[in-house]
C-alpha cells in the first residue's frame, strides 16, 4: 500500500498520462504496452497525434481503443501537442495530476506510483523521474542554466537526491498538478521544440513551486527518435531556443555576455565548416548562423527553413 498523503478515502487522485505521436507508431505502441502494466489503479492515456503522414493514427487506435485519441491537424511542435492533450485533460475536473510522457520511453509498472507517492509529500512541486537509456545507463533528470556563458547543463547522477530541488526536470517526463497549469498556463509554443519545459519550471519557480526528482521512478527513453539526436534541424531549435530562454531569465548583464559567447562560438563554427569542408559541418554551421539570426528578427515556432 502506497505511503502518499494525498490518497483519499475513495482512492488515489486520478491522473491523466498525455503522450505525444509524431510518425512514431512503433515507439508509441511499446510506450503504451509499458503504461498498460502500471499498477497506479487511476489513470488515462491521452495519445495526441501531431498530423503524422504516415498511419500511425490508424495503428495506435487499433492497438488501443480504450485510451483517449486527439487528432491534431498541423503538426504544432511538442509544446503545441502537449498542450492539446493538457488542455482536453483540464476539462475534466477528475485529473488532479497530469503526467507529460514522451513516446519513445518506456516505465516499469511502479513508475507512476512512485511519482505520485513523491508529489503527496510534495504537494507544491514538478515531479520528475530519472531517466535512463534502454540498457540501463543514466541519461538526465533534468537541467540547469550555466550562468553568462548560458550553456545548458545536466544534472549528474551524483548530484540528485530524494527531495533536494533541482532547476528544472526533462519534459520526458514530468508530473504536474493541475493547479500548476490553471495558476502560470500551458507548455509555450513559441519555442516549437526544445527548452520549453525548462521555460515551463522556471516559471513556475517564479511562483514558488520547487522542482524536484523521484528516485524510484524510472523511465528508459531512447532519445532523439523524432527528429534524429544531431541534425542541422536539432541545432537550429536548440541554438534559438536557448537564446530565447536566457532572454526571457537572465539578468540583462548575464545575457550581454552570452551574446558575446554566442558571436564567439559562431564564429568558430564557421572556421570549423571550412576547415572540415564537409556537407554536415557547413549544415550544422548554416542552422547555427539561422538559428541566431531569427532569434535577432524574433521568429518564433516552426523553424522556416529547408534544413
């Protein structure tokens, strides 16, 4: 029997599990046969599906009748999908907790429970789990922003403990309590990919909220199974983003200087590309020179570009 305070007398607060598919059927259907095993006794899946061209609609719908299916019409970035299925679990007043989940993860059947267990002692907090990759090495638990040079770096495993807060927990999975949502809104969209959850956690610290990781709860997460792990697309969302984050959270002093370190590293990209004289370094150099380029024109969303 769980330990949480926040069971109630006629049962556990019920959660909604929203996961995002975007032409990934195959790792969306392991994920789900891994969610059909949890022993937490409360929960819906939401599967949103982010105008997938290929039929993975069809497939997860076969595979899983009883979940909840939202058909998203354009392809709104994780942020904007996320928030389709936030926003369908928010109308129903039964979800205390909605668990963001990326499709290509997988959890053992304690994952949820533990995660619930956490955030009954922990009642104004983000919860995340530890995740791993598929043969059991640490990956993250979540991340913290270097301050002027504005690299974003991980969390070591060394550097987590049960209920010592940390700046901000992976959107690959994060368990939020709705009140969150109602209180500072959903997922921004602005960013397309990457970086909104770390906007998200901060500005929920802005209103006092702590982050925080749950030991126990595992999650084993393949990585980069949408848009590749180091495309000139995953530059471009990256190197813009993370400008468009320390803007919004640093101080005008602390961001001045990672202008500086941006102009720098840009420059050594392009000697880099040259030197190498290869397709993928001068992509990756182009994204990089896009990327700080639409951040000064204040292009937000879907990158424009043919990367």
């Amino acid at each position: 029997m769980t330990s949480s305070k926040l069971l109630k007398d006629n049962g556990s607060p019920k959660v909604a599990i929203i996961i995002l598919n975007y032409q990934g059927a195959d790792d969306t259907l392991a994920c789900l046969a891994s969610l059909n095993s949890l022993a937490y006794p409360h929960s819906q899946v939401f599967v949103v599906d982010n105008a997938s061209n290929d039929d993975s609609a069809e497939k997860i719908t076969q595979a899983y009748p009883e979940m909840t299916f939202i058909q998203s019409e354009t392809n709104l970035g994780y942020s904007g999908g996320n928030n389709l299925g936030i926003q369908a679990a928010l109308n129903d007043p039964e979800y205390e907790y909605i668990w963001l989940l990326n499709n290509d993860t997988e959890v053992e059947p304690e994952t949820l429970t533990h995660l619930i267990t956490t955030a009954g002692h922990f009642p104004n907090a983000l919860i995340g789990g530890v995740i791993f990759y598929p043969d059991g090495r640490f990956q993250r638990v979540g991340n913290r922003i270097s301050p002027f040079l504005g690299g974003i770096r991980d969390y070591t495993e060394s550097e987590i403990s049960e209920g010592r807060p940390i700046q901000s927990i992976t959107g690959c999975s994060m368990l939020v309590p709705r009140s969150v949502f109602e209180t500072i809104g959903l997922l921004d969209a602005s960013y397309f990919l990457y970086f909104e959850d770390n906007d998200f956690c901060l500005r929920a610290a802005k209103g006092g909220l702590k982050c925080l990781p749950c030991l126990k709860a595992k999650i084993f997460h393949k990585e980069g199974a949408s848009t590749g792990k180091n495309t000139a697309l995953v530059t471009y969302y990256y190197q813009r983003n993370r400008l468009i984050l320390l803007q919004r959270f640093q101080s005008p002093l602390a961001f001045k200087c990672v202008e500086y370190y941006t102009a720098y590293r840009l420059f050594r990209s392009k000697i880099k590309s040259q030197r190498q004289n290869t397709l993928d370094a001068k992509r990756h150099h182009q994204a990089f020179e896009l990327a700080v380029k639409d951040f000064y024109q204040g292009v937000t969303g879907k990158c424009p570009h043919q990367l």
